[in-house]
C-alpha cells in the first residue's frame, strides 16, 4: 500500500494534504532554498489540523547551501527538535554531514536521542554522501525511520536505479522517494524500484489581491515575480496519488 508525504510551507498546504487524503506532510519553509525550519506557530496550527488523521513531520534544517554546520547551527537545530516535539510533531526531518561526504555521527546520536517518541526521518542531505549504501547501512544501524531520497540523482526518476538497488538490501530504512515525483512518473518509479513510499510537493502559485503595486522594489531575487505567492494544488495531490495506481 503506497504511502504520500506532502511537502508543504502553509496551512493551505496542510489542508489541502488532509483533504486530498494524503498520510503526512513534512513541514517546512523556504522551499526555494530546499526547505528550513519553519515557524513554532505554523508547527502548532499544523498539528492542531493534521489531528489524528495527517502526521505532521517537521524539517530541521537551520539555513540553506550545504550540510556541513557550524557548533552553533547543530545546536539550533538540537533545539528545534525538542521544540517540534513540545509541539506536537509526529516526526522531524534531519540531516548533518561531515566533509568528507560521511553522516556527522555526533549530531546525529543527539538527534535521534532528543526525538524520542517522534519518527525520525534523514533528509536528501543522504543524496549528499560519498557512499549512499554505507550512510543506509549506519542510518539503520540508529534505528533511523525513513531516509527521503532521489538515489543521488537530480530526480528519483533519474535515480531509479540506484533507488531500486539500495531498496532491494537487506536491514535498511524505509525509503521515500523523492525530487520530481508527479502524476507523470510515479507508477513508473514505484514499479522500477519497489519503493511504496513518496514525496513529492505539488506546488503551485496564486496571484496576489494586491490593488497596488511596486514594480521598482525587490524582496528577494530581482526579476522574481513578487505578485505571486506559493500554494499547494490540492487537485495535482489527488491526480498524482491517483496515477500509481494507473
């Protein structure tokens, strides 16, 4: 029976997971540098919401670039990890790496102690290692739930070989595939790899009720549109939920 994770960075993400059916969402914000931690508030109305019928998983991750973090960054990240689980939180998403390409063993043993009682889930910082059939063999060996992953690849399409051959070893986490899935794909890559477990973010934009406009002044990137805002299509949840089974 497949299982759907949804990434969201809104309450309007959070219920259109719950409506579509969805089995959990992973919590974040700022999508468009691969997801950070998102605010206490959104944590709390996020699990007031998901209830008892969606999970709610929330991502760890104190700032965007790489995985190699500061004593100052693993300590935030420690720490939200307590607060996520204060919270109400069902899970937390990590991931720290040294630089060699190797898990940081020592982030990860506190880690995995401070979410007792939470499922714990490692982030595609596991795309990142050297060697992604020892990290799968070490993350078991922490009794570690999930690891989401695209198998190193840009995509999980791209990567279905490698997704197939680490899911067919033995004494692994459960896999969650991720990066690219759609309604176009998903069938494919769960009949390639094996893997019952997806996720995937259906993101899509709304144009904003601003009446007034600005055009000269940039919050971020310039050139970005700063008149649409993100959403989550609840019908691209449901169309890809259904197409595994097409």
């Amino acid at each position: 029976m497949a299982k759907f994770e949804i990434c969201v960075t809104s309450l309007q993400g959070v219920k259109a997971a719950l409506e579509a059916g969805a089995d959990r969402v992973e919590l974040c914000s700022g999508l468009t540098e691969g997801g950070l931690t998102p605010s206490y508030a959104l944590i709390k109305r996020a699990v007031e919401i998901g209830s008892d019928a969606l999970a709610v998983n929330v991502l760890i991750r104190s700032r965007g670039g790489d995985f190699l973090y500061d004593a100052d960054d693993l300590e935030m990240m420690l720490q939200d990890i307590e607060q996520a689980k204060v919270l109400g939180a069902k899970g937390v998403v990590i991931g720290a790496l040294n630089a060699d390409g190797t898990i940081n063993e020592s982030f990860l043993t506190e880690a995995v102690a401070r979410a007792q009682g939470m499922t714990v889930t490692f982030h595609r910082a596991f795309d990142m290692c050297a060697d992604l059939n020892a990290a799968a063999k070490l993350l078991h060996s922490y009794h570690v739930d999930y690891i989401l992953t695209s198998g190193g690849e840009a995509s999980a399409h791209k990567g279905m070989a490698k997704l197939r051959e680490l899911n067919a070893e033995p004494h692994h986490p459960i896999y969650i595939a991720a990066a690219g899935v759609n309604k176009t794909n998903i069938a494919e890559i769960a009949n390639t790899t094996k893997i019952e477990q997806f996720h995937f973010s259906a993101k899509d934009v709304v144009k904003s009720q601003m009446a007034f406009t600005n055009p000269s002044v940039h919050m971020g990137i310039p050139g970005a549109d700063e008149y649409s805002n993100p959403c989550t299509n609840l019908s691209e949840i449901k169309a890809t939920m259904q197409a595994i089974h097409g």
